[in-house]
C-alpha cells in the first residue's frame, strides 16, 4: 500500500544542512502495524512525515496505493490526508477552545461533506471509551484522556492509515498501555497502523519492527506471528481534490471564527475600538453634514434667490466707517429705475426697517418693522400660509394693514388666530391680514420676530421716512448676477452723482456670496470630520492586522494541526479572514450604533441640525467589512503559508 524509494530529505539552517534521511526504501502492507524504533535524531519523525505527507522528500519516489504523491499539489496532499490518514502526535494537539466533540468532528470540516457529524464523533468517543466526556473541554482531562481523544480525532474520518508519533511520550505506563491497547483493536479491526516510538516495549505491541539509525534503516523485523499481509488492487485512492466552497465548511468556518474572537474578548473589544471610533465619526459627520445642509437650504430658501440687496453706507470694519463719503439715501425712483433694468432685473422691492412698539389688547411687544413692496412676498418667500399678502392698492394707498411674523404672534395672540384682529404698532391701529411663514434663525437673529406693513405705509405713517433703507433685487439667473450688480452700480452712481472713488456711499451684496460661504464652510468641516474619521479607520485597522499577526504566531500549532487534518491554503485562509472580517464588522455595527446615538444627542441637546441617512449606516459598514478583507489579509496570508510540519514543530 505505501512505498518509498531511496528517499533522502536534508534540513538547512543557515549554512550548515542536516541529513535527515539519507536513501530509505520501505514497502508497507495493507493492515500492518508498523513500529519505526531508533535513537533519538535518528529520523523516525522525519520519515513518518513523510509517509504520512505532511513533508515531502527531497529526492525519491513515494507511491501510495500505486499512485504517485511526488510532486502533487500542497492542497491535493491537504485532500489525501484528509481521506486516508489519520493522526496521533505526542503533544495530543486538541484544541482548548473547543468541546471534546468539537475537536473530534474537526476534520469533518474539511473534508466538503456535510451531513451531521455529531452521531459519528460520539461513536468514536465511545470507542476509546470517553462517550461520558463530549461537552468536556481538553483542559479538564488527564494526559491519557486528551490523547484517546486525539484517537478518537483521527478515526472520524475513517481513515486506512493512522499514523502516530510517540502516542504514548507523554503519558505514564498504565496509560501508555491503554493508548497501546486501543491501538491493537484498531490493527484487529484492519487499521494499518504506522508508529514511530522509542521504547522497546511499546514497539513490542506491533507485528513488524523498523530501527532506523543516522537517516538510515537499520533493522526490519518482522514477528512470525504476524500475518502476510494482502496487497490492496492499486488504483483504489479517492482522491477527494473537493471544490472549495461547501455550505457546511463556510458555517464551521464561521462558528469556529466567532469562537476564537470571543475567546479574546477583551483584547477583540480593544483591536476594534479603532473601527468602532471610525465607523462612529462617519455616521455622525455624515448626520451633521446632511443636517448642516438641509439646514442651510432651508435658510437659502427663505431668503430668495439670485437676490441682491442694496444699502446705503459701507461694510463698516471694528465699529468705525471707513473713508469719509456721504450715505446715500435711496428713494422709490431709485427703485423703479432699478426694476426698469431689464432683462438682468425680474423683480425690485425697496424696504424700510425701524422699531415698532406692538399692543394687543392686554399684551404689548417690541419687534421689527418692515415696510415692504408688492414683490417682497415672492422674492423672500413671505407670502403668508394664513391670510394673505398685501394687494397693490394697499400699498399705493397706505393703507394701515399688517402681516405678523410667527414669534410676534405667539408673543401677542398665543394660540389664536390673528387674521383680522387689529394691532397697534406705535400707536397707530393696524388690521392684522396675514401670517408669515416661519423662517427660523439666521444666526442670533429671529427671522420671525417681524411685522411686515406696507413700504408706503412704513415711510410716511409709521417710521416718518421719507427715503429708502434697502432696496432688494431678484436678479433674472444666476449667470446676471455679476453684470446686474454693475449695471445697478452705475446707475445709482449716475442718479445720485457719487464719484467711483467714492466707495463707501452705498454696497450691493450678492446672496450667493453668502450661499457659497455657508456650503464652503460645512464642506470644510465634513472634511475635517471625514479625515479624523478616514484616520482612525486606517489606524483601525491596522490594530486590527497586528492583532490578526499575533494571533497567527500565537495559533501557530493549530494551524499546524488544522493542516495535518486536512485544511487547504485556502481553507486556513478563510478562517483567518472571517475573524478579521468578523472584528471589523462587529466594531462597524457598535460603531453604527454609537454614531446614531450621538446624533441624536446633538440634536436633542445641542440642538444641531442632524439626519442620519441608511446610506451612511451603509457605507461605515460595507467600509468596515473591506478593512477587515483588506488588513486581513496579510495574517491570513502569512497562516495559510506556513508548512504543517514546521507549524507543529513552533514552540
Ligand atoms: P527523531 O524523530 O528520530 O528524533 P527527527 O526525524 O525528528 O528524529 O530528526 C532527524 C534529524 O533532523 C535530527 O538531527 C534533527 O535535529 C533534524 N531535524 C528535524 N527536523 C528539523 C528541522 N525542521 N530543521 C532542522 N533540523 C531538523
Ligand atoms: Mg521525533
């Protein structure tokens, strides 16, 4: 069933190489129990390796069951000791983080079938008499106990061939005989069983006895009572070479995963901080932003757009005025000759603003008064929701007739509906014909807490001007902005004879300015915001990766193991790559959840502006899953390349 011939492997460290096996040639049978016997360093572990592929020589030919296993594929091999070999090291290998029984379905993992392997695993366990111990962790069982467990690992998958090396090293005598015993049962039921060990007593259990001295063998012997052995018709491997994906592999997969993370609880909750914080700063940034941004669409709304607003006087720098011009004062001429600037100019309202003392029956308040034009209504979005904006005749006759900002009616009429109520603004009676639409806050400044009259009625009866404060423009498009501001310019130059250098008299602001300002600011600051949280993402993760390398060195007997049993590159791979992905995701949805929580703090609280959108719980979290691939990636590499034997030999 196996053969090799004349097959030599050399170990290099550095510049010096050790022969560790210098030309063996061994046929062995199907259904034999082999003993390999020798010094210690003589290369009986070496040649079971070999024997059993978790190695491969250097030079030499190795047939196994008539095939040719030279020169397969690192995952083939993986495949056949899967299928055919099972294995017994000295160290047991169990895993402690798992049941009894999920150490002995281990294999079963790997091997592509699925079904339900408890039944099975229990069955082994019985055998080597542990049926009672399933739910039993290795920790809690005796040297002997851990080591029948391994057995029981071994036989899961029914293998031909088990190999074992020195089963019984680390165990005392009576155990050592226990071990031994199941192993003849084992040879009795038609196990080929191949042992290396040191003891003579050990060996005497087996039917056939390999001395192997310096990587050679010395001695093959053969007790009579053994019997000849028949040879199997070659051609009988199944070769299991299974494809990658397996519904019931991806769900070990998973549940060994999560088991390993939670196993580590401190030290995942404290690798994931990293995306936790990251992930958090996104979906609060993104909040804040979309907030910031409704908000301040809401104020561009309300104050018109492509509008211009002219005032007499200069911006004025720490309190004094700067030059020497005179203010100019504008009139309604100013206004129509404005409005006659067509086509850069669609609508023209001039206004005048003073303060207004406010009685209503028993309540009185101080507000804003706005005498305004027929267009204001449209241009700023005054039109009132309640009532009704002012009619043309209203404002060429100045009639006495008033719409209320929301604040100034809660102020004077709390919850009752004001519309045809009189007012007394400055002692002058006012019927009450509408209610502005609430704007909000620009700044400290209550846009509500204003009293919209006639810009007629506002000059001559209630604020005794007989000039313009401001006259606002609508200008025809965005594009007109810039030639509509130089048209009005010239022409209030020319009407009230200002000189160009004279540029403290009177100013245009433009909207858009104050638009572009507002939309560069909140950019800025979901820059800002997105940066600290694109950097603690990246720090993140890297957390995440170191934590993800010590795992792999801290693992690395495992991974051994794994692979002895029958795990693939690809196999360990994505193990490692769950946990990874595992991490980040759990870190991303804690973060989601922490981010939604401080959004709705600071609106409730603070009072800010937020909306947190599914897009940005998206995106942290599809974000947080490619970090984890991403920085994953690495240590899942760096698992999958390690060589079974070396991984089992790491201290
Ligand atoms: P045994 O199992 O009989 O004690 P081994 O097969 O383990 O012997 O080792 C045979 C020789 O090869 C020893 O001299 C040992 O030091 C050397 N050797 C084994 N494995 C390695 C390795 N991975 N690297 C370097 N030398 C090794
Ligand atoms: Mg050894």
């Amino acid at each position: 069933m196996i053969e090799v011939v004349d097959i030599t492997r050399t170990y290099r460290i550095g510049e010096s190489s050790v022969n560790a096996l210098n030309g063996v040639s061994l046929k062995i049978g199907q259904g034999e129990f082999v003993a390999i016997m020798g010094a210690s360093g003589s290369g009986k572990s070496s040649l079971m390796h070999i024997l059993g592929l978790l190695d491969v020589p250097d030079t030499g030919e190795y047939r196994l069951m008539g095939k040719k296993v030279s020169g397969m594929s690192e995952d083939e091999l993986a495949a056949i000791r899967n299928n055919v070999a099972g294995f017994v090291f000295q160290q047991f290998h169990l895993l402690t983080r798992m049941s009894t029984i999920d150490n002995v379905m281990l294999p079963c993992i790997y091997s592509g079938e699925r079904g339900e392997f408890r039944k099975a695993a229990l069955e082994r366990l019985d055998m080597v008499g542990l049926g009672q111990r399933s739910g039993h962790r290795p920790n809690q069982m005796s040297g002997g106990e851990q080591q029948r467990v391994a057995i029981a690992r071994a036989l899961i998958r029914d293998p031909m061939i088990i190999f074992a090396d020195e089963p019984t090293g680390n165990l005392d005598t009576k155990n050592s005989h226990e071990i031994m015993r199941i192993l003849t049962e084992l040879h009795e039921k038609g196990k080929t069983i191949i042992m290396v060990t040191h003891e003579q007593e050990i060996a005497e259990y087996a039917g056939r006895i390999i001395t192997m001295k310096d990587g050679r063998i010395l001695d093959d012997r053969r007790k009579p009572s053994a019997a000849k052995q028949a040879e199997l018709p070659p051609g009988e491997l199944a070769v299991a070479a299974s494809t990658l994906f397996q519904p019931t592999r991806m769900f070990g997969f998973f549940v060994q995963a999560f088991q390993s993370i939670l196993s580590n609880k401190i030290r995942t909750l404290l690798s994931v901080l990293g995306i936790l914080v990251g992930v958090a700063s996104v979906i609060a940034m993104m909040a804040l932003g979309t907030g910031a941004k409704a908000a301040m669409e809401e104020q561009l709304k309300s104050m018109g757009s492509n509008l211009l607003s002219i005032r007499g006087g200069s911006a004025r720098i720490g309190g004094a005025a700067q030059g020497s011009g005179t203010v100019t004062r504008f009139t309604e001429k100013d206004a129509e000759a404005i409005s006659e600037l067509t086509p850069l100019v669609r609508r023209v309202s001039g206004d005048v603003t003073g303060l207004g003392q406010l009685v209503s029956m028993d309540r009185n308040w101080s507000s804003s008064v706005e005498g305004v034009d027929y267009d204001y209504g449209q241009m700023r979005a005054a039109t009132p929701t309640i009532g009704r904006w002012f009619t043309r005749q209203e404002i060429q006759g100045r009639e006495k007739v008033a719409i209320l900002g929301t604040t100034v009616v809660t102020k004077l009429f709390g919850n009752l509906n004001p519309v045809d109520r009189v007012v007394k603004i400055n002692r002058i009676n006012f019927r009450v014909i509408g209610v502005a639409p609430a704007k909000g806050f620009s700044g400290p400044r209550d846009q509500d807490d204003v009293v919209l009259i006639p810009v007629t009625t506002g000059m001559y009866r209630v604020l005794g001007k007989n000039y313009l404060d401001g006259i606002f423009v609508e200008v025809s498009s965005a594009a007109n902005i810039e030639p509509a501001k130089s048209a009005i310019d010239a022409l209030i130059r020319k009407r009230h004879k200002v000189l160009p250098s004279n540029e403290d008299s009177f100013n245009i602001r433009d909207m858009t300015q104050f638009q572009q300002m507002l939309s560069s600011t909140t950019q800025t600051m979901s820059m800002l915001l997105g940066s600290i949280a694109a950097i603690s993402l990246v720090v993140g993760g890297i957390g995440i990766m170191n934590i993800m390398l010590v795992s792999v060195t801290e693992r690395t007997k495992e991974i051994g193991l794994r692979k002895a049993i029958g795990a693939r590159k690809a196999d360990i791979m994505l193990q490692f790559l769950i946990e990874s992905v595992g991490m980040t995701l759990t870190g991303g949805i804690i973060g989601v959840l922490v981010g939604v929580g401080v959004s709705v703090i600071l609106s409730t609280f603070a009072g800010w502006a937020v909306k947190t959108s599914a897009f940005s719980v998206v995106l942290a979290t599809s974000f947080s899953v490619l970090i984890g691939l991403f920085f994953g990636l690495w240590p899942a590499q760096k698992a999958a390349g390690l060589k079974p034997v070396e991984a089992l030999r790491y201290e």
